[in-house]
C-alpha cells in the first residue's frame, strides 16, 4: 500500500512540473522553448487546449495532496 502511494506522489508531482511548465503564460508565450502551441493542438484548439491543461492539472494537484496527505496519516 505504502509503495503504490509512494509511486503516485512521485508521478503526480511530475506531472504537474510538466503540466505547469507547458501552460502559457500571460504574454501568450510557453516556458518550454521552441515548442509552438499551434504545432500541438492546430490554431483553433486554443481554447479547448487551455481547458483541457487547467482541468489536468487540478486533477494531478488533486491526486498529489491526497496521496501526501495519507502518507503523512500512515
């Protein structure tokens, strides 16, 4: 029990590393360079894009404090 919740901090946190360095930020720019934005969902997904990050990465914050929060209980 102790090694599958271990695991899931250790991919969720990854996750949302991941999930928070490709979202974009204010000026419209990603944080990983050279990766385009259109080159991954085409230019009239950016809206569906947006929501669909922001949805992962509550998902994945959701799973990590979870997962933490039982390791600290055992």
């Amino acid at each position: 029990m102790m090694y599958v919740l271990y695991a899931l901090v250790l991919i969720s946190s990854i996750a949302l590393i991941t999930l928070m360095m490709v979202q974009e930020g204010s000026d419209q720019s990603s944080v990983i360079m050279g990766v385009a934005p259109e080159a991954l969902w085409g230019k009239d997904r950016g809206v569906s894009r947006d929501a669909t990050l922001k949805r992962m990465t509550i998902v994945a914050a959701a799973v990590f404090f979870v997962t933490a929060f039982l390791l600290s209980v055992f």
